[in-house]
C-alpha cells in the first residue's frame, strides 16, 4: 500500500481514532508492501497491551527497603520528628500552666509567686523552642539526605535497567527517548513523596496524636473522653478528604495521558497533519481529551469542599464542646480551669496535624504511582540479556554465516512477517550483497547477526 500525496487532502476518516492511528503511525510506521495502516495500528496495540502486562504493586516497605542504607540517617530523623511532635503538646501544657499565672489580683506574695512562676515558664518556652529547633533541623535534613540519596539510587538503577533492556523493547512507544528519560528525571524524584521528609511529617503527625490523647485522660479522664468523641469524626473525614485526592488525581492522570498522546502524534508528525489539513480536527480531539476529566473534577469538587469544610469544622466543635464541658466540671468543683486548656489545647493540636499529614496524600499517591513504574523496569528480565554471564559461549569463530528456514516478525509488527523462511549460507571470506526493494528484510538481516533480536523460527 502506498500513500499517493495527490489523494491526501480528499481522505477524510470516519472516525477521530482513525484519524489519530493515521497520523500517528505515518511518522513512526512507513508504509510499504509489508506494512499497512492496519498493521502499524495493531503493532501500537500490543505495545500498549505488553507494557500493562509489566504493570507491578510496590508496597511502602518495598520503597523503605531500597534506602536500608541510609537507616542512621533515617533513625535520626525519626527521634527529632518524634521530639517535633511532642513539642506540641508539651507548648498546649506550658500555655495552660501561663494563663493560670497570669491571673490578675491577689496579695503582694501571690503577686511575685506569679512572676517567678512567669519568669520560669518563659524560661521553659524559650527551651522548648531551642530543642524543637534542632530536633527540626535533624529531621529535615536527615529525611532529606535519605530521600536524596534513594532518588540517586534509583536513577542509576534504572538507568542501569535500561541499558540491558533488549533492542525490540526500545522499539515500543511507551519506551520512547522522552518517556524514559522522564521516567529517569521525573519518577525518581517523585517517589520523595512516599519517603523523605514525608515520612518525618507522617510521624512527627503520630507522635502528636498519641501524645495529646494520653494527656488529655491523664489530666482529666472525663473531659479527655468528651473530647476523644469528636476524633473519629475527624478521621472519617479526613479519610474520605484522602480518597477524593488520590480518585481525583488518578483521573486527571488519566485524562493527561490521553492529551498528551495527542498533542505528541500531532506534534512529531506535524508535516503529516498539514498535508491532510486536519489541524482543527486534533484540536478538537484534544480538546475532548479534556473535556471528561474536567467534568469529573468539577463534580467531585462540590464532595470535597463538603469534606474539607466538614474537618476544618470538626476542632472548633470539639473545642467548643470541651470549654462548654470543662465550664461545668469548674463550676462543680471537679477541676481547675487550668486543666480544661491542658485537655482542649492538646487535642486541638493534635487533630491539627492530621491534616498537614493528610495534606501529603497526593504527593503519596504520586509517589507510589511512580514506583510501580520503575519497580516494573528494575523488575523486567530482558528477552535478550548482553551482560548476563549465562548462555552458550562461541569457543572458536570460524566466521560462517547461515540462515536456515529463517522467519522473523518484529516485536511490535506481528501481523507482518518479514523474513519467510529465507535459507541463505555465506562462508567465511566470501563477499554477498544483499538486494531486494524496501521493507524486504535487507537490514533485518545484518540486526539477527548482531543479536539486536531473536527469530521466530
């Protein structure tokens, strides 16, 4: 089948997918006798299929096991993480214990009792802040180092994956030059989000809740239970807040990937668009790429400000709750009114920092995606593997050449066999000229000898 330039501007395809297999397959599949519109089309489809049947499920603890060797600097991250987490609470106990010494009145005693005790508590916050600090600094920069370090690592892993990979898969389009050189710049980067100073965040977010909830039932068990009731609130929330990110960002990943195939066929194969003057019609194409995802996100946005409205709400609730509650327990003589701001203020805080954790949920749910991406190439045991030390080794070269009953198909055109059972012998020294028209097998040839693929028979 040939392509007559003459004819182009009058072919119209039925169909938008026609229109895009057209151009598309133009610029990376020529046509010739051997190969058809149909038949680049569906070397593009068991592509697509091979590169999902490579699709794996990293676990957390598999990403963790790739930085083993940063474990100093990951256990010292998590000690200052878990100093920065407890600092919340003990500035929720040194505020309460502040506003029961700065009440007005009192006799001249009382009145320098309650400087020293404010000089002290001045002293305390001033510690507080120092320590907290350097617990900081330990936590960011041991988590950063570490999240570095495994960034680097799996860079040259991939890299190294790469290079072994053999040439048949290079020939698929889901392994072009700029979406393995994304996957070596961009998903290494991103699995930061499941590791990294994200994880310091995750535990310092742990360290705070479990703090808070234990000084609340140990200053005033009663009031502590009062407020605990609202936590579930917050986390039933906060999990639906983190499910409609991860859909959300699942689906406009989805809808990305649609355009941005698009805009790459339109793009490489620009000459091709001009000739068939289709440009309007892959804008439209485009354009309706985006149109779904567009549509979902506005409607899940009315869910999630819903959500995130409902959480935002739920510490004020509980705060308002626990002063109604502790005013009471004041009244009754029950309590000091210093321990109602011990209880309220170390919970609020503590649900406070469920949703900083929360807010890392997409940068997770990027990272993992990412992950699954480069596991699957670190994973992935080449057909034809040049530096596996297995196999047959030639012992001596005597330099002949014979192809016997040779058929071949490459990897991404199966429908078109190009060699049909050629028979050829070449003996060492002799001088053969391979000739034939375009698509025959002439270069196919001299890329079994150099093992670039194996025949089928």
């Amino acid at each position: 089948e040939e392509v007559n330039t003459a004819k182009a501007k009058s072919w119209i395809p039925d169909e938008k997918e026609e229109a895009m297999d057209a151009i598309s397959l133009a610029g990376s599949h020529p046509l010739g006798r051997n190969n058809s519109i149909r038949s680049a089309r569906l070397s593009v489809a068991s592509s697509a299929v091979s590169a999902q049947s490579e699709d794996v499920d990293v676990s957390l603890m598999e990403i963790m096991r790739m930085n083993r060797k940063e474990w100093p600097y990951i256990t010292l991250g998590v000690i200052g993480s878990a100093i920065v987490g407890l600092s919340t609470p003990v500035f929720a106990i040194l505020f309460s214990e502040v506003l029961g010494v700065l009440t007005p009145g009192g006799s001249a005693e009382e009145q320098a009792y309650k400087r020293e005790r404010g000089n002290f508590y001045s002293l305390m916050f001033l510690i507080l802040g120092i320590v907290t600090g350097f617990a900081a600094f330990a936590q960011s920069f041991s988590f950063s180092v570490a999240g570095e370090s495994l960034t680097s690592r799996l860079r040259g892993l991939s890299f190294e994956a790469i290079l072994k990979q053999e040439v048949g898969w290079f020939d698929r389009k889901t392994n072009s030059v700029g979406a393995l050189c994304a996957r070596l710049s961009g998903d290494a980067a991103s699995v930061q989000g499941a590791t990294g100073s994200r994880i310091g965040v995750l535990f310092q977010a742990l360290t705070t809740m479990v703090a808070s909830v234990i000084l609340a039932l140990y200053f005033q068990w009663k009031l502590g239970l009062v407020a605990l009731c609202f936590v579930p609130l917050l986390l039933i929330s906060t999990y639906f807040q983190a499910k409609i990110i991860m859909g959300q960002s699942a689906l406009e990943r989805d809808g990305l990937q649609k355009s941005a195939k698009v805009a790459m066929e339109a793009i490489a194969n620009i000459r091709t668009v001009a000739i068939l003057g289709k440009e309007r019609q892959f804008h439209t194409i485009y354009m309706d790429s985006l149109r779904e995802p567009h549509r979902q996100a506005l409607k899940k946005s009315w869910v999630r400000g819903a959500i995130f409205g409902f959480a935002s709400a739920i510490p004020m609730f509980a705060y308002a709750v626990t002063m109604y509650y502790g005013g009471w327990l004041i009244v009754n003589k029950c309590l000091d009114f210093t321990s109602v701001f011990k209880v309220s203020e170390s919970l609020l805080y503590g649900t406070q920092m469920i949703g900083q954790a929360v807010a890392f949920a997409p940068n997770y749910n990027k990272a993992k995606l990412a992950a699954n991406r480069i596991f699957a190439l670190l994973k992935r045991i080449p057909l034809i593997d040049a530096s596996s030390p297995g196999g047959s080794i030639i012992q001596n070269v005597e330099g002949n050449v014979d192809f016997d009953q040779v058929r071949f198909r490459y990897p991404t055109r199966k429908d078109a066999e190009v060699l049909q059972g050629l028979t050829l012998a070449v003996r060492a020294g002799q001088t053969v000229a391979l000739v034939g028209h375009s698509g025959c097998g002439k270069s196919t040839c001299i890329q079994l000898l150099e093992r670039f693929y194996d025949p089928d028979s």
